[in-house]
C-alpha cells in the first residue's frame, strides 16, 4: 500500500476565510492558494479523511474584523460547510490571559474545535513566558491538546533563546505536567532537542527540508527517533520554505513512499495517531 493510498489525516493546513481572500484580490503569495476549494481538491485526490485548519495568533490573516472572535467564527463556517475539516482555536495576545481564556471557552463550545494553536513566532511572545501558562492551565482542565509553532527562522536556526525553540517549550511543559502538546514541524532544524520532549510531534512544513539538506535516508532515520507513535501526517499546506503550493502534497507522499515505514506504521502516522489524540 502505498501512501496516496492509505487514510489520511492532515493535522496542519491553512486554509484564508473568503472574506479575506476578496478584500486581497491581487495577492499573489501562497496564501493566495490557501482556498477551500483549493484544498478540498487534495482531500478527494489523495484520500484525506480530515484536515484541521490551524489559525496564526494574527488576526489580520484570518479575519477582516481583526479579532479573535472573527477568526474563530470564520473557521467555524468552513468546519461547518464540509465536515471533513476540523481546527484549532485561535490566541491574540493584546487580549489579557482571562479574556483569552474566555474566547477559547467560547470555542469550544462548538465540536468542530479540536485544540489550541500557539505560533510564538507570529505573536513575539517567547512560548515560556507567563502569559501562556494560563493557556496550558485552560487546556489542562479540558484535556485540550496545544500545538506549538516550532522551526526557528534561517537566521536563527539553532539559536536557543528564539522564541519557539524546543528548549523554551520543555520549559513551558515542565511547569504543566501533564499537557498534551504537540509541536509542529518537529523543531525545525533543533529537532535534537524536541525529540527529548513528551509531544507529539507533526511533520509538517520541515520534511522537504530535511530531504534537501539530508536526503531521504537520513531524514527517515531522523523521523523514527522521534518515533512512530508520535508522529503526526502534517503538510502546512499551502506553506513551504523549498516546495510550490501546488506540489506540496504530491512532493510529501513520494518522500514517504521511499521511507522504510511498514503498512501498520504508515497507518499510525497517517492517521491513528491523530485519531486517538483528537478523539475522531
């Protein structure tokens, strides 16, 4: 069986509101790709049973009202207008700790969010610092799982101390045992350190880069010390550092089809893992 062929969950994608997308008709970058449509055509084409849309912590990408409640409604329509999609709920850090709280309890008053989404990068805040200790204590009392933005930029690729390394995230998950994370883009290039951490971890946006600094054989043995129990299907679909939005999907199904993962382990990666962690 080959990947294109198994169930999928895709448990990173961004998909812009309409309302966005029309107030932005000349944009040409790949967020201009990040339709429904545009991905629901991938869904049908390559047997992905769900997708979760992952906000930004930046309410001017996903929304034209600019607030997290926006945000929040507008993904809710698309969940709400094809049920293979699900998402996470949004943060906006002008907000206080107890507002945010509050704005993330009223999100889940609806099914269709499934965790909480943390982009440390977006927001400048560090993923240590006190203001999301009263996120993790929210997802805590909810058994709501956080996935956490995590590949250090180019510039700043191996540097600890920026704002979403994997040192500053086991950190933050010290001070919350318990808490169910995940942390995207197993990362990025500290992927030595995230492996330490008890997370799940999303393959999204970092495996074309592994293969192009790597190649296949390493980015495979790099993949399962991270284990393929707590691997996540991801893409960040339309994003890539070195992949177009149209070929990313094709470009991440041949990379895995050359990896050494059995049936039962591409199965658990593709979409059990996920299954179990979200209760689908």
């Amino acid at each position: 069986m080959t990947w294109r062929e198994i169930p999928k969950i895709d448990s990173h994608v961004h998909i812009i509101p309409n309302e966005v997308h029309a107030a932005n008709p000349d944009s040409t970058d790949e967020f201009s790709f990040a339709t429904t449509l545009g991905y629901q055509k991938y869904m049908d084409q390559f047997h992905i049973q769900k997708a979760i849309i992952m906000p930004f912590n930046d309410p001017w990408l996903m929304s034209m009202s600019f607030t997290v409640d926006a945000v929040h409604q507008n993904m809710l329509n698309i969940c709400e207008g094809d049920h293979r999609f699900r998402c996470f709920a949004d943060v906006d850090i002008r907000n206080t700790p107890e507002n945010t709280c509050s704005q993330l309890q009223k999100a889940f008053e609806h099914s269709e969010f499934c965790g909480i989404k943390l982009h440390p990068d977006n927001s400048g805040m560090n993923i240590d610092d006190i203001y999301n200790d009263a996120i993790a204590d929210f997802a805590l009392r909810y058994d709501y799982p956080i996935a956490v933005h995590s590949y250090p930029s180019s510039a700043r690729e191996q540097d600890r101390d920026e704002y979403c390394a994997p040192e500053r995230i086991g950190r933050w998950m010290n001070r919350h045992p318990g808490l169910k994370a995940i942390v995207c883009h197993l990362g990025g290039f500290q992927w030595k350190d995230a492996v330490e951490l008890d997370a799940y971890f999303d393959i999204s946006a970092i495996l074309p880069d592994l293969v192009a600094r790597y190649g296949v054989k390493r980015a495979n043995m790099i993949l399962r010390e991270f284990g393929t129990g707590r691997l996540l299907f991801g893409t960040d679909w339309p994003c890539s550092r070195s992949v177009k939005p149209a070929d990313i999907m094709e470009y991440y199904l041949d990379i895995l089809d050359q990896m050494d993962f059995t049936e039962e382990e591409m199965h658990r990666i593709g979409h059990i893992n996920a299954e179990e962690l979200f209760a689908f």
